[in-house]
C-alpha cells in the first residue's frame, strides 16, 4: 500500500510540474509516471505537451502514434477526447496557421514595449482590445502580436469593410472559411447568423487560436456580441481586438495604446523624411518640435514626413497651422481612411450623434483638458453621457492627475473641433460658456486663497491654471475687463504665492490697457481691487515702474459695506509706495507703521521688510519681519507665516546669524514645497546647503543640492535655474574639483542671461544675472587658471558696464549692488585689473551696501588677508574714512569709482596678487589641500601666493 502511496505522489506531483510550464523539469518525471501507468491518458496528455515543448512538435506526435497503435492492436479503440483533442493541438503546432496576418514593409519604430505588454496580457486574459484614437497604429501593432502569436493559429480578420452590425458575424465566418452550407451573401438572416456563430466557435475549439479583429468602432456592440459568445463556446481561444471604443464585455482586458514617445517618434520622421528625399538635412529641434505638434501620432509623422519631398522642414513646421489642409496623402498603400489627417478624426466625427459632436465642438476650447464638472458647466446636465461617448470612441483620454480625473484632447482632435466649431457658427456661445465656466471657478477659489482652506485653493487653481491663463490672456487681448479681472483676481493670487512674478509681470501693459478708463459695476469693485493689488505687488517685485492705469484704477475705487478691511490697507500701503525717491519712500512707510489701524501696520511692515533690504538696513528688515511675524494669524492662510520666514532665513544667513536661518528656513520649506513656491524653496534650501559647506559637512550639503535638483526639474523661474548650478559650483569646490565648479559658473551666467522674462529688456542688467555674473567672477578671482582668465576678463569688463547706481534704475537694490561691487573688487585685487586701492575700496564699498555674502565664495572673511597683504593697513583706513555711512550715502562714492573702473578692459594692468607673492613648491600641494576647505583660508598661514584651490601655478 505504501508503494501505491508514492507512486500517486509521484504521478501528481509530475502533472503538476508540467501543467506549471517547467517542461524541462516535468519531463523525465512524467516519462517515468508513465513507464508505471502506460494507460494514464491523463498523465500522457501533459507527457505530450512537456515533450512539445522540449523536444519538439515531432517527437511528440510520434509518442502519440506509437500509443495510439498499440491502443488499436491491444484494444481496439481509439485515444480519448483529451488525448485526441493535443493530438490536433500538436498537428498544428507542427505547420502553425498564420491567415490574413501581414508582415511590415517598413519598421515600426517605437512599439517593442507595446508588443511585449500585448503578449503579457494575452496569456492571462481571454479578450484583449487595443484601443486609441486613428493614426496610432493599432492595426501594425495587431499584426505583430499576429505574427510571434503563442497560438498554433492565428487568423487576422478586417472589419473596415463591414457597413452594419448584422454583417460582422458573416464577415468573420468567411475569413475563417466556415461558411459553405449558407448563401455567399454577406447580409444573413438570424437563423444563419446562430448557425455561423456556433460553426466560428467550433472552428476556433479545434486548437489554441488568437482571433484578432481589426477596427471594431463602428460595429462595435456586434463585434461585443460574437466576442461575449465565443469565449464561453471555446476553451483554448484568445481574441485580441482592435478598436476606438472598447468592447465593455466581462472578459475584456483594455490596454490603451499610447503616442510614441518624443524620440521615437523623431526617429520616425527622420527616416521616412529621408526615404522620401534621400540626402535631406533637418535641424532636429524643428523635428521635434512638428512631432510634439503631432501628439506623436504616428500616422500624422509619417504624411508630414512626405511633404518633404516639395517642401524644406521648416516649411512644414510652419504650415502645421492648418495641418489637416498640409497633411494629405503620401503612402498609396495605406486606406482611404488614412489617406489624409481629416479623414483620420473624420471616421469618428461619423460615429457620433449630434449632442456628442457639439460636446466635442465645445470642449475642444479647453486647451489643457477639463474635469467632468467643468464640462457639465459649459454643456449641462447632458454632459455626462457625451463625455462618454467621446472618450469611448478614444477622441478623450482619461487621465488621473495630482488633483484627479481630467479628461484631454490630443491636439489634432482639438483643431478638428474648433474647425468644426468654427463651421458650426457656435464659436461665439461656446466662448461665453467657457468664460462663465472660468470666472466663477476663479471667484470661488480665490476666495479661499488667503484662508485656512489655503492649500485646498492653490490645488484647484493650480489644476486649472494654465486654462485659466490662457483664458486671461484672451480678455486681456479682446479688451475684456470684466473678465480679465476675475481671472487675475484668481491664477493671478496663485502666481503670487507661488513665486511665479513673471507671469504677471508679463501681463503689466495688457493689464494697463484693458482697464484704462473702465468703471468696474458695483459687484466687480472688490474682485478688481483684488486683481490690482495683485498686479501692483507682482510688478513691483521686478521693477518699481508699474503701469499708472493701474493704480489710477485702484485709487478711485469705492469702499463699500462689503470691502474687506485688509484690501483696504493694502491699497493704502501700495498708493503711497508710488514714489521713485527713497528718502521719501521710507518716510510714508515709517509713518504708515505707526497707524492706529492694524491692517494698515501689517501692511506698511510687511513693505518695510522688502524696502528696508533694499537700501541695505537688514537690521531693520529682521525687526520688520519679525513684527509681521508676530501679527499673522492661522485665519490668513499658512503661506504668509511661511514667506515671512523665508525671508528672515535669507536675513539672518545675510547678517552672518546661520543657526537662526537654519531655523527659519527648516520651518518654512514644507509649505512652499506644498504651495509649489519652486523659487522661494530653491533659496532656502540653498541657505541650508551653504550653512552645511560651513560646518564642514558635505555629505549634508549634497543632500540638500539633491533636493535643489528636485524642485527645480523644469519649473524654476527667475532666479532658481542659477541657483542650482551656483550652488553646485560650491559643492565642487569643497570638494576640491575646480575645474567643475568653474563650469558649473559659467553654466549659472548662461542661464542666467539665457532666461527671459517678458516686458525685461534683453542683454542689460537683471537681478537674476547680477547674482549669478556676481559669484562666478570672484570664484573665477580665486580659481581660475590660465585658460579660463579670459572668460574672467570678459566678465570683469561687462560688469564694470552696467548702470547699476543710477537713481533711476529700476533695479537700484544696495544689496544687490553691494555683490557686484564685491565681485569687481575680487577680480580687481586677486587678478591686479585695478590698483589695489581701488579694489580694496570696492571691497568695503559692498560691504557699507550690505552685499549678500551667504555663498562661501562671497566672505569679506576670505578676501580680507588678501587685501592686507596686498596694501597693509588700506581697508581699515577706507572703513575708518566712510565712518558710519551706509549704501544711500556712499552712492556718489561708488559711482565715481565705478566709472573709473569702466574705461579699462578688465585685463591686469597691476601686478597681479596672485604673481607677487609665490609659494615655495614645496608647500604648493599642502596648501592647495587646505584651500578646498570650505571658508578656510591658506592665506590665515602667514603664505599668499596661489590663488586658494587654483587649477594652476599662475
């Protein structure tokens, strides 16, 4: 009995090996379990189909011949239904039938992914339907899953043709040749179409099949029928289907097919550009730029890429404009249905009724997608089902986003719609929909902006905003004040908290235009209070000359009984900032701080922070800020305590007081992260990176340079893109690769001046640029060897060029001065452009303008050796001549100098330091260690001679 026991165990467990697909392993334990029971069939039946599979379709038809043989002359019976039944799985696996399936006459470029995602699914999922908008090449991608199919059989069957849902049954019948006891036509009475179905069934039962049907859309609740029926009749069969609208049937597995990726599909465009027009030339950033255009639909590559025969590259980026008119013809082998851009959407356009094509004229106005609400807005309580509808013939995506479900268009459906739109002469009520759509969402949101509910608001205005901008910048083009404001009011408060200044600064003239002698009605007084002190403030952050329609238009609007007491005291602050002379600005705020109203001293000190920085009191911007700090309430929101932190980080790190502006910048990173504040992050994390280089750490000072990189992916907008590699320079040079840290400056100038900002003029003088060009010139003062000196000249020359201290600059910021000074000063002393004199004296001259001296490059601590060595006792004599003046009373003093400096070149006309005092060779090495050091000075020794951690000997 016990032997009875383990050769059962046996058996089982060789079934069990061979139905879990390890053959190998499977078949000598199945050869033996079946020397034991020759007569098992069910033991040969997994023999078979583990020696197929090893050794081969032949083998294993022999082993059933030699069984089947002896069964006759032993018995004188057949093999049963299970043994019979792999018997005809092997015969076909031994010639494998491939009907109706093509093979490429080009490659497909970008679909290897595809391929592999299709195959995966059909091994574990009866139906699998393949669905998309026309043009992505669903039926290619069905071909090559046909082609290397694990199916013995495989039948490719075309259902364009077929004109109504009663002709698909016989349409599959005659592919698949079932169809000889009925009449050849293809219109077949009900009792023909049962007797076809279950004749299809029985025809694909016969061995493992993958049926594929290619284009369902427009049959597709047939096509869902004869699918439905064959999975339940058939045990071996997979359906892989093709379509725009999906079966919807329990069996299905959905995979949506994507557009090719960007380099795919420029490789795509290359090759049938070049194919079409050997020897062809083509920028790559133009091709890239027609196939972004394109939504990467292959089908639109490919006719583009013809016209290359009769136009240049460019011509066709240009004429993509009317790309349904451009994109015709081109591949003669295709179907009419491909053989133009048009005729691609226009097969879906047809298979609409008349509520879904005006769901799809009027959606196609929303240019980043729109959530389910905001359609039900603009169409009404029928939106529901013609949402639907479109995005069941693939003319919608569904996406899940950060801030939920959004449905989009491709870009080539929404230019069919507003085609269509346009044809239709229902532009103008779709518009008046959408706009009324657009400000009550604004209005709602902003509301909320500056409350509790804070976070909640930015999310919504943030999932809207480039709708919204785009809806804005329509009123603010068409002269449509109502509107414009509303918009304002709310991407506009977005913007704000979020650092994003120069997109309304953008706006500034638009923005003075539309409002220019408009009297807003009663109920918009207070949304267009709002909107303007949005502008006011956001324009004054990057220049203090503001459009007068403007504040003209803030000035004489009303208080009502419905005014909010802050607005109020905003505007006050804000109308009494219109003045370009200091002394008089500082004077109306001084005066405004000592206000009984409260609002207007939150106001007037939250001003003061920004006015006292700029002319270089930081002592009085920290007692500011932290008076504003003290002020602000949980009902205002969490962005306002948060910035304000910020700014005592940045202060605090200015005025030399690390530990507090660790702290602050610690307590304000997660909401600004969490508001999107990409800039006011990437500073603070670089005063957290900066204070790590100090305290030797440079382990911490990479993890944070990590979470720079992060923030800063594409979203940084002023003076973030520079910080990144400013900062990266630093981390270089602490660990002691000069030569990186000096590219990563010129990469921070690059990007610097490269940056544009609409409204800035080009080439000339920002802020942003000043930091930057500020940073990379004394780090280039310390470390440059004899082939980057040029680079350094060049840089010394243009900014001793600027105009910076003219009283009518828009950008007279002493700090911000202060760092050029120091920067010129620098390269001045360490590199003799100037007299040593005068070099020390622009070093104290930034230092009386309160010059940003956070980056370890920038300390007066560093340099001071420097300029002892090189005129003994000059600085303490140049400090004791200015006494106690500051920046506004040093002015004249720094002009006269600066233009001075200005009619010389920039190349050294003095010894330079860096040549007069040498080291001996021998200390070189040691010294040179000790200088990678952040904030450590080989000059502290006693020795000067190398520039400290210089790439070379000078």
């Amino acid at each position: 009995m016990a032997a009875g026991w383990v050769g059962e165990a046996r058996r089982v467990a060789a079934i069990a090996r061979g139905r879990s697909g390890a053959h190998e392993e499977a078949l000598p334990l199945l050869e033996e379990a079946v020397a034991d029971r020759p007569y098992d069939e069910e033991l040969l039946v997994c023999l078979l189909r583990s020696e197929a599979a090893v050794r081969g379709a032949g083998a294993a038809l022999e082993r059933y011949e030699r069984y089947r043989s002896g069964l006759v002359a032993r018995l004188g019976t057949e093999p049963g239904p299970g043994l019979a039944r792999v018997h005809a799985e092997l015969l076909v696996a031994d010639r494998p039938v491939r009907e109706g399936i093509l093979f490429d006459g080009s490659s497909l470029l970008g679909r290897d992914g595809d391929i592999r995602a299709v195959h995966a699914l059909l091994q574990t999922n009866r139906v699998v339907s393949i669905v998309g908008p026309g043009g992505l090449g669903k039926t290619r991608l069905a071909h090559a899953v046909g082609r290397n199919a694990a199916q013995p059989v495989a039948h490719f069957v075309e259902l364009v043709g077929v004109s109504s849902p009663e002709g698909v049954v016989g349409e599959v019948g005659s592919a698949l040749g079932v169809r000889d006891s009925v009449s050849a036509r293809r219109a077949l009475t009900a009792e023909q179409r049962s007797d076809v179905r279950a004749r299809i069934a029985q025809h694909l039962d016969q061995a493992p099949a993958l049926l594929i049907l290619d284009n369902c859309e427009h049959v597709v609740e047939a096509v869902a029928d004869l699918v439905a029926f064959l999975t339940v009749t058939t045990r071996d069969l997979r359906v892989l289907v093709t379509s725009r609208a999906s079966l919807s049937i329990p069996a299905e597995r959905v995979y949506l097919l994507g557009e090719l990726p960007t380099g795919d599909a420029v490789e795509l465009f290359r090759q049938r550009a070049t194919s079409a027009r050997p020897g062809l030339r083509m920028d790559e950033r133009v091709v890239e730029e027609i196939v972004v255009r394109l939504d990467g639909l292959p089908l639109a590559i490919e006719l583009a890429a013809a016209k290359v025969r009769v136009m240049a590259v460019e011509e066709v980026a240009r004429r993509l404009a009317d790309r349904f008119a451009l994109l015709r013809g081109g591949n003669r082998t295709a179907p009419d249905r491909h053989q133009t851009l048009l005729a691609v959407i226009d097969w879906s356009w047809n298979l609409l009724d008349e509520p879904e094509r005006q769901a799809l004229r009027w959606l196609s106005l929303f240019g980043d997608g729109f959530t389910l609400a905001a359609a039900e807005h603009v169409l009404g309580a029928d939106a529901l089902r013609a949402v639907d509808a479109l995005a069941e013939q693939s003319l919608l995506s569904v996406r899940e986003t950060t801030f939920g479900l959004r449905y989009r268009m491709l870009e080539t459906v929404r230019e069919f719609g507003r085609m269509r739109l346009k044809e239709a002469g229902e532009e103008e009520s779709a518009r008046a929909a959408q706009r009324a759509w657009a400000t009550a969402y604004a209005l709602e949101h902003s509301a909320e902006l500056f409350s509790p509910a804070q976070f909640a608001a930015a999310d919504a205005l943030h999932a809207e905003e480039s709708n919204l901008a785009d809806l804005l910048r329509q009123a603010l083009g068409e002269g449509d004040p109502a509107t414009a404001v509303r918009l304002l009011a709310g991407v506009g408060g977005l913007w704000s908290i979020r650092g994003d200044h120069s997109r309304v600064f953008a706006h500034r003239l638009a923005i003075g235009e539309v409002i220019a002698g408009w009297t807003p009605p009663p109920h918009l007084v207070e949304v267009t209070r709002v909107a303007m002190l949005i502008a006011i403030m956001n324009i004054m952050i990057i220049t203090d000359q503001t459009a007068d329609p403007v504040r003209d238009l803030l000035r004489k609007l009303p208080v009502t009984d419905a005014t909010d007491p802050r607005l109020l005291a905003m505007a006050e602050v804000v109308l009494a900032c219109d003045t370009s002379d200091v002394a008089e600005l500082m004077g109306r705020l001084a005066e405004l701080c000592r206000s009984d109203d409260r609002d207007v001293v939150f106001a007037a000190t939250q001003t003061s922070i920004h006015a006292l920085e700029n002319v270089g009191d930081m002592a009085g911007a920290i007692e500011a800020a932290e008076r504003v700090l003290a002020m602000v309430g949980e009902e205002q929101g969490p962005w306002l305590a948060a910035i304000t932190h910020a700014e005592l980080a940045n202060l605090s790190m200015h005025t030399g007081d690390r530990r507090k502006a660790v702290g602050h910048a610690r307590t304000a990173i997660p909401v600004l992260s969490r508001i999107g504040a990409t800039d006011d992050e990437t500073q603070l994390r670089a005063v957290l990176l900066v204070s790590a280089l100090t305290d030797g750490d440079v382990a911490a000072a990479e993890a944070e340079f990590a979470e720079i990189v992060r923030a800063n992916d594409s979203k940084a907008v002023l003076g973030g893109i520079s910080i990144v590699s400013l900062c990266a320079a630093e981390l270089a040079l602490a660990r002691g690769e000069t030569a990186v840290a000096l590219e990563e400056c010129r990469l921070a100038v690059r990007r610097a001046r490269d940056l544009r900002v609409p409204g800035v003029p080009e080439g000339g003088a920002t802020p942003w640029t000043i930091i930057a060009e500020s940073v990379a010139l004394t780090a280039y003062a310390y470390h440059a060897g004899p082939e980057d000196v040029r680079y350094g000249e060049e840089l010394f020359a243009a900014m001793s060029g600027y105009d910076l201290l003219d009283l009518g600059s828009p950008i007279l910021d002493y700090p911000l001065c202060g760092s050029m000074l120091f920067a010129l000063g620098a390269w001045g002393l360490l590199r003799g452009a100037t007299a040593p004199r005068d070099a020390i004296t622009l070093l104290v001259l930034a230092e009386r303008f309160a010059y940003n001296n956070s980056m370890p490059s920038m300390t007066m601590e560093r340099i001071e050796p420097y300029a002892e060595r090189a005129a003994p006792g000059t600085i303490a004599q140049v400090r004791a001549e200015y006494g106690d003046r500051r920046g506004p009373e040093l002015f004249g003093e720094a002009r006269s100098l600066l233009e001075r400096i200005s009619r010389h070149d920039g190349r050294s006309s003095h010894v330079p330091l860096v040549a007069a005092y040498r080291h001996r060779r021998e200390d070189r090495d040691d010294d040179h260690a000790r200088e990678q050091r952040p904030g450590h000075l080989a000059a502290d020794d006693g020795a000067v001679g190398e520039v400290p951690g210089g790439r070379d000997q000078v």
